[in-house]
C-alpha cells in the first residue's frame, strides 16, 4: 500500500466533492431567481440519488469483471453493495474504497451535468426518477467501456482495452455521455415558454463566478485523481489543466470581443469550464504547450457552439451541449492529433508522427458514446413523459419552480420571512374579553 498515493486520492476525492456546491453556484447563478434553488435541489438531488446506486450495484456495474468478456457492462453481483470493497488488500497501490468514493463523484456530476440544459421546466419528481434510470442505463455501462480496464484475470470495457481510445478522466464518459443526453432531454421535454424571444437573464453573475472557480479548484481533483497514484503523472495533468483553462479563458472572450464587441464575465466563467471540458481526455496525453492549444480550440469551439440553439431551435438553457458536449468531442479528438508519447498516456497522435490511427480510434470511441447515450436517453425521456409527465405547469413556469415545487425563496428581501417551508403557523392568539362601555 502506497500512503502517499491514498492521501492523493483521499484528497482527491475531497476536490471532486467540492465541484458538487461548484456546479449548484454556477447552474444557480445564470438562472432566473425564482427558479435557483430548483436548480440547485436538481444538483444535490442527483448527487445523493447517484451515491446511492453506485453503492448499491453501479460500482460493481462499472468495475466488475465484463459479463460474458464482451466490455459492455461489469458483473452486476460481484460487487453487489459494495462486497469485499472495503476488505484491506495488501497488494493494491490505493484502497479500492477510496477509488470506489472518487468514481462515485464522476457518476454522480456526470447525471448532474444534464440538468442544466431543461432548468426551469422539468417536475423535480419526474427529474429524480429519470436520474436513477439514466445512470443505471447510460452511465454505468458507458463508464465500464472507458475506465474498467482489463487486469490480472479480469475483462474490462471494450473502448479502453479493446479500441485503444484515450479517455484520461472523462471526456466520453462524463462530457460527451451527459452533452448527448442533454440534448435529448431538450427534444423531449420542449422549449421554455416565449424562447427565443423573452429570454431569461443570469440572477446572479457572481455566483457564476464563484461557481466556475470553485469547479476549477476541484478539477485539479478531477484529472489529477485520475492518474491514481501521486507522482510524475498526476502533476503533468495538473499542469495541463491549469494551462488549458487559462488559454480556454482567453479565446472565450476573444470570440465574445470580435462577435459581440464586449468581454463578459458570463463568458469568462464559461471559457473557463469549456477548457477544463476540452483537457479532461487529454490532460495525460499531451505537453503543455498541446494543453495551451487544446484549451484555446475548445474555448473558441464552445463559444461558437453555443449560438447553434437559436439556429437549429433548441432550448438548452446553460449551454450544456455547447460546452460539454462540443467540449468533449473537440478534447477527445485532439488527442489523436496532439498526442505525444512523451505525455503519461504515451500515445503519439498526428502531429507527432502517429498517423491517423489514434485519431480514428477517439472518434470512434467518442462518436459511439454520443450515440447510445442520445438514443437511450431520448427513450427514457419520452417514456416518461408519457407515463409521469415531465413538464411543470404553464403557471409554475411562469411564476417560478422555487415557491411552485419546494415552497421556498431564494431571495425575500422585503418581508424578511424566509422559507415557509419548515416553519410552524403561528397559533391565533385568543380573543379578548370586551371591555365595558364607558360614558
């Protein structure tokens, strides 16, 4: 057992949790203030809903040893409520229960990710009951065909092991996987009421801020932790997410300055997650100077891609198809033209000599997560929509979901009451006797 390697990975785990309140400040910002702690319920809702799966049969789902050896899902028993996880092993590097509670965190902000593309329309009820059938159906198999991979007497998933693709914390599993299954959400559930044309401004930029730099911080987990061990590999990836979120940054507000003639800090912030998106499947495959390119290609991409709603009519709220999904594929792909086998991952891509042999295996590996994750959960979607139903009332979306879904306020600056969610009525105070008359 490697102590250096468990404090990593404990800490790591610790950064990923903090991108849980990173992710609720920055969805709850850009929305209306009527509807933020909706939004922020929807994240921490996930969150929990996700925790308890994955202890239940997702990490065995993902990490189990490959049913039948095919590579499209882990045996669902072998791990079943987390058995023989927690047992001490004096031959691993790390706990596997420190890895399992990291992987967790994945599942679980991957299923987060989506609900801020259908924010201020969705019934909280119907959002929760599609989590639990989104992550058993699309995220645990996806998960097992990009990071189960194969070990001593164990078949892991068939895009790490049998493809070859590269996939260093992400890009497939979490940003194509949760980008793809926003957009079928959107197409499902409809536009918000009067979109285009009556748009709803962000409540709260530094929030936004706030949010986006707390998701920073935790990414040095995210990609970090994902190397498992703390060594030469680990500080690469941290150095490489550093570089391309700040040349991501960057090329977010040059695109805002030559299109729109202003900088904003809306785009700051979403510059920022655009370049931790585009790094996270290459933040092991390339130096840092790739990291500087891939972070400017994936901000600039990302900041073009978010107009493409108005152009093909889809209301994806906070732009999370824009950025995760465009991200992630932009990412992806750039491995296997940026990849250098100098990097940790050791893989030569294009540029370097490589051909186009790793090129065509991430897009093979990315195009057909973006597939299954779009067809599957475009069937969950309209399942339940026509079973539950997944939209709220015209007069809650008018009025907002925070007071229509969990009789509570954000923001009640003139009366100072609150929620009333968890307070008592006042009992009536009994009636006085009357008083005699007077002359």
């Amino acid at each position: 057992m490697d102590t250096g390697s468990t404090a990593w990975m404990l800490a790591s785990t610790a950064l990923v949790c903090l991108m849980v309140p990173g992710l609720a400040l920055f969805y709850g910002g850009m929305v209306a203030a009527k509807s933020v702690l909706n939004m922020t319920m929807m994240v921490f809702g996930a969150v929990a809903l996700v925790g308890c799966i994955w202890i239940i049969y997702g990490y065995s789902a993902s990490f189990g040893n490959s049913i039948g050896g095919a590579g499209l899902l882990g045996n669902v028993g072998e791990y079943f409520g987390m058995k023989g996880v927690i047992k001490d092993d004096p031959h691993a590097v790390i706990p596997a229960s420190v890895f399992a509670a990291f992987q967790a965190l994945f599942a679980a902000l991957t299923a987060a990710l989506i609900c801020g593309a259908i924010s201020d329309r969705i019934k909280f009820g119907a959002w929760m009951v599609f989590t639990g059938i989104w992550v058993t159906l699309v995220y645990l198999p996806v998960a097992h065909w990009v990071f189960a991979f194969d070990g001593k007497g164990v078949v892991g998933g068939w895009i790490v092991n049998k493809l070859g693709a590269v996939d260093y914390a992400g890009g497939t599993a979490v940003h194509i996987n949760s980008g793809a299954a926003a957009l079928a959400m959107i197409l499902v559930l409809g536009k918000r009421a009067g979109w285009p044309n009556r748009l709803s401004r962000p409540h709260n930029l530094p929030l936004v801020m706030l949010g986006a730099g707390i998701l920073w911080f935790g990414w040095f987990g995210f990609n970090g932790g994902s190397a498992l061990a703390a060594g030469n590999a680990a500080s690469v990836v941290v150095l490489n997410t550093f570089a391309a979120t700040c040349s991501a940054l960057l090329a977010w507000l040059l695109v805002e300055k030559l299109r729109d003639g202003h900088a904003t800090s809306l785009g700051g912030a979403s510059g920022a997650i655009a370049g931790l998106v585009a790094i996270t499947p290459s933040c092991g495959a390339v130096t840092p100077l790739g990291a500087l390119a891939t972070g400017a290609i994936g901000g600039a991409a990302c900041a073009l891609a978010v107009g493409l709603k108005y152009r093909f009519g889809f209301d994806d709220s906070l732009d999370v198809v824009g950025v995760h999904l465009v991200g992630g594929l932009t990412g992806t792909l750039l491995v296997g033209i940026l990849g250098t086998a100098d990097a940790p991952s050791g893989r030569t891509g294009l540029l370097y000599g490589g051909g186009f042999k790793l090129l065509g295996q991430q897009a093979v590996g990315a195009f057909a997560v973006l597939v299954y994750s779009f067809v599957v959960t475009w069937l969950i979607a309209k399942a339940l929509d026509k079973t539950m139903g997944l939209r709220v009332t015209a007069e809650a979306e008018q009025e907002g979901l925070d007071v229509h879904l969990h009789a509570e306020t954000a923001y009640d600056l003139l009366s100072g009451t609150g929620s009333t969610a968890s307070r008592p009525t006042p009992a009536p105070e009994p009636a006085k006797a009357a008083e005699p008359a007077t002359a």
